[in-house]
C-alpha cells in the first residue's frame, strides 16, 4: 500500500467551534460559485473565451494546425485536449470545438471544419468522422504566445502549463457574442460586426469620455450571423447602458409570386439560433390546428449554394399579407 503523508492538524483539530451556519453556507457556496464560473461556466472578458475554448485553441496551436495547415482528426484534438488541459469528459470538448465552426454560431468562427459539423437542426457527425484546423481569425488569438505575452498556470495535474488568457487581438467577446449558465448567474450576449466594434474601439480610445449616443453611431445594434431583422432598440440601449436587456428579431422575408396562380412567402433569413425545420414543424402544427389559416404547403428549399429558402404557399383566395401577420403573432 502507497505511504500518505500526514497532513498537519488544523488549528482547532480536537476542539469544538461554534460557528454560523448562514454564514459558512454563505462561504461555501460562493466558494462553488466561483469554482464553477472560474473553471467551465462563464467566459473572461479580456479574450471572450470559456476555459474549454480556450484550451481547445491552445491545444490546436501548439499542434501546429494553422489554417495553412492540413486538417486532423477531430478525436486527435479532444483527445489532446481531454489529456493535457480539460478532464471535463471528450462531449463537452467536442461541442464547443463544432461550435466554433459553425459559422450560424460565431460572427467569426474559430475552427475551419471538414466534414459534416450539424446545421441549426441537426446535430455534428462523431468526432472520429470529422476534421479540423484553426481558421484564419485564430491565428490573432493566439499569435505571440510564446512571446510571455500572457501568463501561464500549471494544469489540473501539474505537469503541463496552459495559458490563463489568449493574446486575442480581436474583441471576441463582443464580436462572437458569449453564453453560459453558471451558479447564480447567467450570461447571453449576441454577436457584433467586427468592423463596427474596431472602429468604436478606436474612436474609445480617442476620446476616453465619448458618451453611449457617439458609440453606438458605430455599433447601432448586435449583428447576427444567420441575419433577419432586429426590433427594439431600446432594449439594446439598455443592454449596452446599464448590462441587462432584451431586443426581438424577425425573419427577413418576400412575397413573390411562386407559380402562375400561386403567390408565397419566401423566408431568406430566420432569426438568430432558429433552424428551418423547427419552423416548418410549428407552422404544420398551427395549421392543422387550425390556429393559422391560408397556407396550403411549407417547402424547404435550403442548400448549401443558395442558402436558406423556405417557400409558404398562401391558399388562393388569402391575402400574403394577413397570413404573414399571423405567422409574426
């Protein structure tokens, strides 16, 4: 059997303490909280990133997968990952490395994917059918690394060294946006356009006092990356204000006449996160429920080429109009 060495007794080891419970439950949770939020949860603000993003990218790097590189396995890199930096399990490490190469996900993805990466309704092939390397815009998140351009903390095990944040010379928090549900607390930002941002970087950093109104004449509103049409922007002032807000998007659609006696709504972008099937699925399900009146068929003509596409076929005798204002309802 292995020898342990004896810890040192506590301070009060053999005496009884009376303590507050309120208060040592109070402690102690905020203790996990922070625990949870630190390691896994929430992303640090200065490079946008949650721990397993980053340890993904820092991994992929120094395995030398640029995007001038050849792609790799996928399984090859959770592995690296899950052996070195994040014992968390190889699910956890696989979904945030797909998600940062959707480009429906991220303004800017991270991760140049080969292979089938799911769509916003259907899920990633496994990890050992897919390949990757880091896409372009990484490289100016992990550029200088080896220049003690960050500092670096021992791994769960001691034995490797793993940086605490990225160089990230792109605003990624604000440009990709960043969710997650911690203990306690919570957060959900949406993505912004790089440009926009920069330029209201530059503009900050010229004139420190520049108030919220001058900003936002760069950065109107968030910019998502499946489109579709942004309303209330009060909500986004007050997000961008005081940290907590809230804005509606709606699909970007046309009426067009789709067969000689037939006209329809051709649905060309959905709002942010929202998949074309899902969609279709809730519109049959109102219509044979006789809550949605006047369409007659839903046809997904979405591919790669073209893009999204969805077709809704108004019953004659309905007006396009009207029955678009009860799919906004």
């Amino acid at each position: 059997m292995a020898k342990t060495t004896p810890s040192k007794p506590a301070h009060n080891a053999g005496k009884i303490v009376d303590i507050d419970v309120a208060n040592e439950m109070q402690d102690s949770f905020l203790e996990y909280a922070y625990s949870v939020i630190y390691s896994r949860a929430l992303p640090d603000a200065r490079d946008g990133l949650k721990p397993v993003q980053r340890r993904i990218l820092h991994t992929m790097a120094s395995m030398g997968l640029r995007s001038d590189k050849g792609h790799v396995k996928s399984a090859r890199v959770v592995g690296e990952v899950m052996g070195k930096l994040h014992p968390h399990g190889d699910s956890a490490i696989y979904d945030a490395l797909v998600r940062m190469a959707q480009s429906w996900s991220l303004r800017l993805p991270f991760v140049d994917g080969h292979g089938n990466f799911g769509s916003l309704d259907e899920g990633p092939a496994a990890y050992r059918y897919t390949e990757a390397r880091l896409a372009s815009p990484a490289s100016a998140m992990v550029d200088s690394l080896d220049e003690d351009t960050v500092d670096f903390a021992p791994n769960y095990d001691g034995r490797e060294l793993e940086p605490t944040v990225l160089p990230s010379a792109i605003p990624n928090l604000l440009v990709n946006g960043a969710s997650g549900i911690a203990v306690g607390m919570a957060t959900n930002m949406p993505p912004h356009n790089l440009r926009e941002v920069v330029a209201a970087a530059s503009h900050l950093l010229a004139h420190p006092k520049a108030t919220l109104d001058e900003l936002m004449t760069f950065v109107p509103g968030p910019d998502l990356p499946t489109g579709g049409i942004i309303y209330g922007l009060d909500g986004i002032r007050e997000a961008y204000e005081g940290g907590k807000g809230s804005f509606k998007v709606r699909a970007k659609v046309d009426i067009e006449q789709i067969s000689p006696r037939r006209q329809g709504i051709v649905v060309r972008e959905l709002p942010y996160q929202v998949g074309p099937e899902r969609v279709i699925e809730r519109i049959k399900e109102l219509v044979t429920n006789k809550k949605l009146q006047g369409i007659s068929d839903v046809i997904d003509l979405t591919d790669y080429e073209s893009g999204l596409e969805l077709v809704i076929e108004i019953k004659n005798g309905f007006h396009p109009e009207a029955v678009l204002d009860q799919l906004y309802k």
